[in-house]
C-alpha cells in the first residue's frame, strides 16, 4: 500500500515545521505521495480563459513550458505567444519551486528545474500505444530525456472548473516492481548508448540505469496481465489540491480527471535523505554495479 502523507497549508510559500519537513522528506523517499489538500493554484480573472479556451494543439496531450528559454509547447496556433500564459505557467514554476526549498530545504541547492505542464485535456478514454498510455501502472522514464540516476520529483495540482478529482490508481512498491521486471531485461550493449547520443537520439548519454528504467516503464505497461491483476489502490486528488511524488520511484497511472498543473523536478542521489532507497541504488544493489 502506497501511504499518503499530508499536510495542511493553502499558502505557496508557508513556513513548515520540522515535523512537516521530516514527514516530507522521509515520506517521498520511500515512496509515499505527499498530499497537501488545501493547497490551490487560484487563477486571476484575466486567467481564467486557461480553462475554457481551446489552448491545446489539437495533437497534443498538454501545454509545457521552458522556465530557461521562456517557450511555450503544444499550444493551438492562436494562443503561441500568449504572455498571459506563460506568465501563469512561470507563476505555477515559481510556486512549485518555493513549495519544495520551502518544505524539502535539503533539496533546494541542488534541484535542477524541468519543464512545466498543463493537461487541460481528458485523459479517460483518449486513444494512445501502451507504451504511451499513462492509465496503465508505470515507473517514469523517458526515452529521449536520460537521467543518469538523478530523481524525477513532481508537483501536482488539479484546478479542474467542475469539481472533477485526478483519480490515480498506485500499484506496487519498486522493489516488487524491480524483483518482477530486471529478471527480463537484458543488459545495454554500450556501444548502443554512445551511439544514439552521437545521433541525437537522447539528449544526453543513456545510461545503464537508463536502460533498465526504460525497459521496466515498458514492461510494466506492455504486460496486460500485470496490469490486470497487480495489487493497486485508487486515489481521488481533488480540484483545489497539490500533491507531491517520485514518479521514478513509485508506480502510478492516471486514470480520469483534466486540467492538472505539474512541474517536474530533477534532484541528484547526493541529495537524498536516505540514498538506498532511490531506484539508482535499488537496481545497483540487484545488478552488483554501478549503473552511471
Ligand atoms: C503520469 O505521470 O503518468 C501522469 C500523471 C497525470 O497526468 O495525472
Ligand atoms: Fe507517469
């Protein structure tokens, strides 16, 4: 059972306790969600065309941002350089980014800030590959971002119009995802990691770790009976809530809900609280390697 975590606050940038650092920190670590229910992303009346317009480019499944070149993605052509929404998508980077040094302080030197997301759209019966499908239970990692072991952290936050929850369901913990999937993974071949960073494949080298993150990510949504009959819960994350997560670390899938806020995070190993629980050191400890 994925364990859920919360703490009260509704202010962006709050000054928590140490008890609320402790439980954070230690709770993200091992894989628990941090929920923090009455935390909203309010809109200001001049914003509030973000959840009505037709924003989203008809082929995409969400709007993302680039705090570092300021650009916008996935956006219908007549909102591309809209200032109105990049400045709420920076305001929701900042805040998240104020959230994490504010509660998780040992972090904040060394986080690295990834991009900014908005999913207007309906996940629920959108048509998608199985590698692609985010309702099926799944690790993060990503094909053409390498991570070279450090964390993905991200931030949640429904601002759904009509009381609508994202409703998730949480599967296993990465042990017993790890102990089920690395049996059937074959080892990289090194030439082939070199090579797809020469070709511009990856955007950086993919590491082993890479490789098997990757190739669990698949596993877990390609196997219909895993999906089918491994042990999960449901969680409902209501509108006018924010939630925390190791995405890398604990097994997730969206199964309904729209117009989430989410800003991803990069946190090196070093960082890390307790550095044997995160999936660099878990798949490590299986392989007898280093892995980056
Ligand atoms: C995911 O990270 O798999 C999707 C989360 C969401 O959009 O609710
Ligand atoms: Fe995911």
């Amino acid at each position: 059972m994925t364990a859920i975590d919360t703490i009260r606050t509704q202010d962006w940038q709050a000054i928590f306790s140490d008890d609320e650092k402790s439980l954070a920190i230690g709770g993200l670590e091992s894989g628990n969600v941090v929920l923090l229910p009455e935390l909203a992303f309010s809109l200001a009346d001049n914003e509030e065309f973000i959840l009505r317009d037709p924003i989203l480019s008809p082929k995409r499944k969400n709007i993302s941002y680039n705090s570092l070149t300021q650009q916008l993605g996935g956006v219908a052509d007549d909102y591309c350089n809209n200032d109105t929404l990049k400045a709420f998508m920076a305001r929701y980077a900042k805040a998240a980014q104020q959230l994490v040094c504010a509660l998780l302080p040992r972090y904040c030197d060394s986080l690295e800030i990834g991009r900014t997301s908005y999913r207007p759209a309906e996940i629920a019966g959108r048509a998608s590959s199985p590698r692609k499908d985010d309702t099926r239970l799944h690790v993060d990692a990503f094909p053409s971002s390498p991570v070279a072991g450090k964390r993905i952290l991200r931030v949640f936050c429904n601002i759904n119009p009509w009381h609508q929850p994202r409703v998730w369901h949480l599967g296993e913990s990465f042990r017993q995802v790890a102990d089920r999937f690395m049996p059937l993974i074959s080892r990289p071949m090194s030439l082939q990691t070199g090579l797809m960073k020469l070709l511009h494949i990856t955007k950086g080298k993919r590491t082993p770790y890479d490789h098997y993150m990757l190739h669990i990510h698949d596993k877990m949504k390609c196997d219909e009976t895993y999906q089918e009959n491994v042990g999960k819960q449901r969680a409902e994350f209501l509108p006018g809530s924010t939630w925390m997560v190791y995405t890398d670390l604990v097994s997730h899938a969206a199964l309904s809900g729209s117009h989430l806020l989410e800003q991803t995070f990069y946190v090196p190993v070093s960082a890390m609280q307790n550095e044997a629980l995160t999936p660099l050191r878990q798949l490590e400890a299986m392989c007898h390697r280093p892995l980056v």
